[in-house]
C-alpha cells in the first residue's frame, strides 16, 4: 500500500480534508482522511491531491492543429479548412499528434478522456502514455452500410489496443437519421456533436446561410439537430451530445428527458465563435454536464485548468453574477460530472474508497493563493500544467513533472504539422471534426 499526503485532498464528493492524505494498493483507493492518521510516504507542501480529471470531450489527433482558421467569418468557412488539411498526412502523423495530445492531457491533471477520433490513432496515442481513454470512432455520410463499413475499417488499426471503444456519427448536419440508427444498434457507447453553431442550426432548418451548397451535408431537416433527432427517437440514455452551444428551453428538455448527458467545451465554443452553451439551464433540467477541452483546433490547447477557468468566468459573465459557478462546482463538473456523463462514476471522478486510484497532485507554490483559504479555488485559479507535480492511472505515476521526453513527442507531431501547412487550403469533399 501507498499513502500520499498534501496540505490539501479534495476527494469532490465530500469535503476538503485539510493536511490529508490518500491510500491506495492494487490500484484502487483503499482510504482518505487526516495524514496523522494514515500516515504518509510522500508529503507534498504547498499542494493539493484532487481526483484526476475526466475530460469528457477530446480530439487527440489535432494537438497540432493550433490556429488553424482562427478568425474566420463563419464556422462552415473553419470546418471546410480543417477538413481539407487533415488529409494531407496519413496513419503514422496521426499517431504522432495523438501521441502529444495524450501527454499533454496527463500533464495537465487529465486521468481519462472521451475521445473522438477520425483515424483510430487516439487509441494509440493514449494506450502509449498510460491514459485511460474511451475513443469513439467517427462515422459520417448519409447510407447506413457506408457508415457501418467505416467503423469496422477502425477497429483493425487498434486491434489489442487497450482502450474502450465506442462510435461517434459524427452530427446531424454530416450523418444522416438511418445512419445513425445504424450506429445505435451496435450497442456501444455513443458520442456526437450537437449544435455547436448558429449557421449549423440554420442550414438544419432551411438549407439557407454560409453551409448552402457544402457538398457533404445531409439534407435539411426543417428543424434543429436536437429535435431531427428526438423525432426519430435517436436521443438515447448515455449518449454524450458535445457542446449544445445552440440550444433553447424545448431542446434542454428534450435532451433532459432522454438521459443524454453534455460535454460542455467553454473555449472552444467561444474561439469559433458559437456562443456559450446554456450551463445553468442544462443543471437546473437535470441534464448531466461535463467538462470537454474539445482541441487545440480550437480550444486552443489540452490545458485543462484553462478550460476549469473559462466555465467559470464564461458562466458569471452569461450570467452576470459572481457567483452563477463557484471553483467547487466547476471542480466537480470537471471531475465527477465529467464521470457521471461518460457513464464512469463508479470508477472515477472523485476519491472515495474503492474507487481508481486516479489522481493529480498540484502544486500551488508560487501562486497568489498561498496561503491557503479556499483550495478548491486555489486549484481552479491558481493551478497549471506546470504546476502539475505528478498524474496517477491506476495508483501508477503516468506523468512526473518534467519526466516525458517533450523533443522527441513534439518533433514528430511537429513535422506532421508542416506537411498539413504545405499546401494551398482547397474545398473539402468531405466533412470529419
């Protein structure tokens, strides 16, 4: 057995315990409480252990992918580019980029994460670095056979890859309702993307706005995604809808009654400009929310204290009140919510007895929040990935501070990056965030 103490353990479903420590063997956590009276191998001052987060929304392939579009007029505009230079690398690039983004989301605290992924390669990427992950593979297109003869193309490449797999048709707007009928009935968990813009939702109602004529797109449904989606009764318990930056009361409800659970991406949905999703609307319905970084496509980084900033200060100014999230509530949405969502809190999310040995210790020296007086805001404000001492998986350290060869992972990502950036950006023929 191993015991780990701090100034702080934030176990999330219960209350801070101050200089308290965590116990853990065989990979499951066997106590926590006070340090005086589980004694301690590791002390670690000036810090806290907080459960490892769980980020309920990544694309590990495009950890490389900073900048690309930013500031173009319209979502569609960013899609198509996007799209069209991710083709220009192949399978090989694919695992490199995925390889950073998966440690990158350890060294920032992230334990596990609910990926989807175009190639498959995120499986890789995540199984090579020690991090728990839960890959969806994308699906698009219109015929139910073309669908279903795209995810079983994936598996192959991850054959004995020890991941979780699931199955992601893609949107509304790229996947059609027989297509993601389809999907349904493999009976594997289920990610997609609802709307995550307002030119998405108009060209869903009337083929009108900036998507008019893209080539890839389904036809229109005369209505949102949430709504095509609850009539053909494909709203299911346990899917997770991403983002929902776009969504009213009717659709809340929807969502709520059917046990969809959303990712909520904060920088993400305001990098492209879509808005911020209704977070207090989707709590109070009893939709069950977690906390996504999406990708540095957008977001623009794995950085998940960044994203724990952006739900609060994005939550007070919708709001307009200080107090619309506290640091304890977006810890929570960022960990146990996040578990919850993804179907995971029996395992993860928080650190209770019995649960895995998932967790983060982070360091607060040199931050303006020692010492201490709320740790849950001292994390949330003052933590970062270079404050990250160390990331557990299973009570085994799969990240120590300063202990992953960075040259070597972000060369390679790097060189596929100059191969996506070499040639002149063209009009997609198919669509795949």
């Amino acid at each position: 057995m191993r015991v780990l103490s701090a100034d702080w353990v934030l176990p999330v479903d219960s209350p801070p315990i101050a200089d308290g420590a965590v116990a853990f063997e065989d990979g499951r956590i066997t106590a926590v409480g006070a340090r005086d009276e589980l004694g301690s191998d590791v002390h670690y001052d000036g810090a806290a252990i907080v459960p490892g987060f769980v980020n309920a929304h990544t694309h590990l392939e495009y950890a490389v992918y900073g900048g690309f579009g930013d500031g173009l007029a319209d979502f569609a505009r960013w899609i198509a580019l996007h799209t069209e230079r991710k083709r220009r690398i192949g399978w090989d690039d694919y695992v490199a980029i995925a390889r950073l983004g998966a440690a990158e989301c350890l060294a920032s605290g992230v334990t596990t994460v609910a990926d989807c992924s175009y190639s498959g390669a995120a499986a890789v990427g995540a199984a090579d670095v020690g991090l728990r992950a839960r890959i969806y593979l994308e699906v698009f297109g219109t015929d139910p056979g073309d669908a279903l003869a795209q995810f079983e193309e994936l598996p192959a490449r991850v054959d004995g890859v020890d991941v979780e797999l699931g199955i992601s048709p893609h949107a509304p707007y790229s996947v059609s309702a027989d297509a993601y009928r389809a999907c349904l009935e493999l009976g594997l968990p289920v990610a997609t993307h609802i709307s995550e813009s307002d030119s998405e939702v108009r060209y869903l109602h009337d083929g009108g706005g900036p998507w008019a004529g893209i080539p890839w797109l389904v036809e229109p449904a005369g209505t949102t995604g949430t709504r095509l989606l609850a009539r053909a009764g494909l709203l299911r318990p346990g899917t997770i809808a991403a983002h929902c930056a776009v969504v009213d009361d009717e659709e809340i409800a929807l969502l709520a009654a059917a046990g969809v659970s959303v990712a909520h991406c904060p920088r993400s949905n305001a990098a492209v400009g879509s808005g911020i999703a209704p977070l207090r609307e989707l709590r109070a319905a009893g939709v069950v929310v977690g906390l996504g970084t999406d990708s540095p496509a957008s977001a623009p980084s794995f950085d998940f204290f960044e994203e724990l900033r952006a739900v609060v200060l994005l939550a007070r100014a919708r709001e307009r009140k200080p107090d619309a999230l506290s640091p304890s509530e977006a810890l929570e949405l960022a960990t146990l919510g996040s578990a919850r969502a993804l179907g995971l809190e029996a395992e993860a999310g928080s650190l209770a007895v019995g649960k895995r040995a998932d967790l983060a210790v982070v360091s607060l020296e040199g931050s303006p929040y020692l010492p201490w007086e709320d740790p849950a805001a001292a994390v949330v404000f003052g933590g970062s990935p270079e404050r990250v001492i160390a990331t557990l998986v299973d009570g085994e350290a799969r990240y120590e501070r300063g202990g992953f060869e960075w040259h070597e992972l972000r060369q390679r990502a790097a060189n596929a990056r100059s191969r996506m950036l070499a040639v002149p950006s063209a009009a997609p023929a198919a669509a795949g965030t």
